[in-house]
C-alpha cells in the first residue's frame, strides 16, 4: 500500500479504506496484489470482462428493435441496419464482438495452458473458466439464430437435432425443445429468451470467477506464489492493461469499420427457407474444431459424445496433471506436444469449414485422435517422464 500512496492525493487512502464499499472496491482494483513478472498475456482476461459489457450493452440496444418472429426476424435486422440512427454501428460492434470475444478467451485459454494456471491451488479456478467458455458457447449459439438467414435456420436445426441421438427420449426431448415438429416461431422465442438472460448468467459467474482469482492471486510466469515480487495493480497492471485494450481497439475497429462480414457466413445474408437446405451447413468460425471432431466420427451419438467430450476434458486437467511445474519454457518435452496441440486446433478449424470428403474426414479423425492424446496421455504421463529425468539426474 505505501508503494501506491505517492501516486494518490493525499486525502484519497484514507477514504479508500474508511468506506466499506469503496474499500472493497480499492482492495479488488487498487491495491489487489500482482506479481510484477506479469506480461501483455495476463491482459486477456481483463480484455475479456470488456467484451463481455461491451456485447451486453450493444444487444441491450439491438433487442429494442429485434423481433423475435420467423415472419419479421430478417426484416428487423435489416430494419436496425438501414432505418435505426447508427443501427448498423451497433450491429456490427454485436456481430463482431462475438468473434472477438471467442479470440480473447481462446488465447486467455492457451495462456493458462502454457503457464499452468490449472495447477494447485487454481483447480476450481480454472473449472470455473471452462464454465464460462460453456455459457458464451451457448450464447453465442442462440444469438447466431436470430438474424434468421439460412445459415441461422437449418444451424439451429443440426445443433438441435443432436438431442434426438438421446436413447429413448431424444425425440420427445426435441420436440419439447422446437415447441413443435420442426424448427419454427416457438423455437425462435425460447431462443431468443436464452440469448437475452445467458449474458447475466455470464456476468455473474464472472464475479465468481474474479472471487476464486483474488482468493489464490494471480499466477506468475516464474511460478513465484510467495508474494514476494508483488506489486500493486494500480498503477502497474491497469497501465498494461489499457495499452492491451487500446491494441484491442484498434483490431476491433479494423474488422467494424473495414470488414464487417469478413468473419460471417455469406448465406445469412439470405432469408431462411425451410425448403431449401444450404449445399454445405456450417458453423460460426469459433464453432469449426469442435465441428470437425463431430463430422470426424462416422456414427452420429459417438460423434455427439466426441465433441462434448473434447469440452469436458477441460474439466479434469487440474485433476490428471502430474507435473510440478508450471511455465512451458521449462518444459521442453511438453512444449513440443503443447504446440504441436495449438496447430492441431487450426487444422481441425481448417477441417471444420470443408466439405464431407474421404481425405478430409480421415484427416479430421487423425487431428480428433492427437486433441485427445494431448489431454489425456500427454498432460499426465508427461510430468511423471519430467520427474523420473529430473530425480534420476539428480541421483547421478
């Protein structure tokens, strides 16, 4: 705290911490204690509670002219995009904020992988982050379905047509879920319901989540958890942190104001028509590696099971983890696998939006094999091939 003090007016500390509120505050924000070893990487997860609050206030605006009707769904978007003042601002910020979003946390992700932000005592920390990255999936599925154009109807329809591949029940189940027969007016009501409330779901675990970091303290790229080398988050991090986000910025203004659409399928551009089903349906960009596992699988519950699967695995990586070290850096085995995993992920990304041919199928269940490999055989048999060299050297 004395480290901060000379940055404030001198009346400012005292308040800081008379107030119970703003103390709270100040002790989360202010004064919160960060390894001074942090780099531009820590930033992702700041960048991330960003995005989030931007994405909520744009769709806030959005939904006062969106109408949730099969009928006037397209039209109201076109409405926003041509009639509302500045409509096509808040559209785009929306449409590519969700891209955005998804490129934050999947590189907040890999961060956590590469330094080990999933070892103890950060277990349930990490657990909590993949039930985020669960609930912006599922929003981002739902807020997909909205613009109402061929790629927004019959995704809806695959997506949810897996459930029918639950033994016994899946086909009422789907039903219950369209509100009918087929995907229609009521299935675009329950899905515009759970578009609108899952972003404050979202937010409230965001609480919880920052909650379990400032328990354990950030993680340091050194592995240092002593709090030796901490500093205070003001002035220090929030000066990162706002050049990340300038950064951020400038690349979230490129794709608004440049290229809008660069990240959107050209055919939800076309009205839906449940009479003409797209020559290849496929998924948001962010959406393609676990698509591909699904299409790798040549049996359809299997590939249901394979794809959540590759999500669920996330949860047991704090608990099958046998190394002691953290930082990848000096991990030189593991670093191999870790990167050859980050360039698996783009390939089964590439797979994703091809067509359904021999050659890219088998590729896909070759890149489907080594994504599971590398979270079930390499995370824990890896640590325990580095402490078997480590004590046998050490005994030598």
């Amino acid at each position: 705290v004395s480290k901060i003090k000379s940055f404030l007016p001198v009346n400012l500390p005292r308040y800081l911490t008379k107030n119970y509120l703003v103390s709270l505050l100040s002790n989360h924000i202010v004064f919160y204690p960060s390894p001074i070893s942090l780099s531009y990487a820590w930033s992702f997860g700041s960048l991330a509670g960003i995005t989030l609050v931007i994405q909520m206030i744009s769709g806030i605006f959005l939904s006062m002219h969106y109408t949730p009707n099969i009928n006037l769904a397209f039209s109201s978007v076109e409405y926003i995009m041509r009639d509302v003042p500045n409509g096509w601002l808040i559209r785009y910020i929306h449409a590519n904020g969700a891209s955005m979003f998804f490129i934050v946390v999947y590189a907040h992700t890999l961060r956590g992988l590469y330094y080990g932000s999933y070892m103890e005592p950060r277990q349930i920390l990490w657990c909590s982050g993949v039930i985020l990255l669960l609930l912006m999936m599922g929003t981002a599925f739902t807020g997909y379905v909205l613009p109402w154009g061929q790629m927004s109807l019959w995704g809806a329809t695959v997506i949810t047509s897996m459930v029918t591949a639950i033994p016994f029940a899946g086909q009422a189940l789907v039903q219950w879920l369209w509100g009918g027969y087929t995907v229609a007016n009521p299935t675009l009501n329950r899905i515009y319901s759970i578009h609108f409330v899952l972003p404050f779901v979202i937010a409230g675990m965001s609480l919880i989540h920052l909650a379990l970091l400032h328990k354990v303290g950030s993680s340091s790229p050194i592995a240092s958890d002593t709090g030796v080398d901490d500093v205070p988050f003001y002035p220090y991090m929030v000066s990162k942190d706002l050049f990340a986000f300038t950064v951020y910025l400038l690349v979230f203004g490129i794709f608004v104001f440049y290229f809008p659409n660069v990240l959107n399928h050209p055919d939800n551009c076309i009205p839906a028509d449940p009479m003409k089903t797209p020559a290849h349906v496929v998924p948001e960009w962010y959406f393609l590696p676990y698509y591909a596992i699904l299409r790798s699988i040549p049996t359809k519950g299997a590939g249901i099971l394979a794809m959540f699967g590759s999500l669920m695995v996330l949860f047991l990586i704090p608990f099958i983890n046998t190394s002691e070290i953290r930082n990848t850096t000096y991990r030189p085995l593991f670093k191999i696998f870790f990167w050859l995993f980050v360039s698996d992920f783009v390939i089964l990304a590439w797979l994703g939006q091809k067509p359904m041919r021999k050659t890219f199928i088998f590729a896909g269940q070759i890149a489907t094999a080594y994504y599971f490999f590398f979270f079930l055989v390499v995370i824990p048999v890896v640590g325990k091939i580095e402490y078997a060299l480590v004590h046998h050297k050490s005994e030598s």
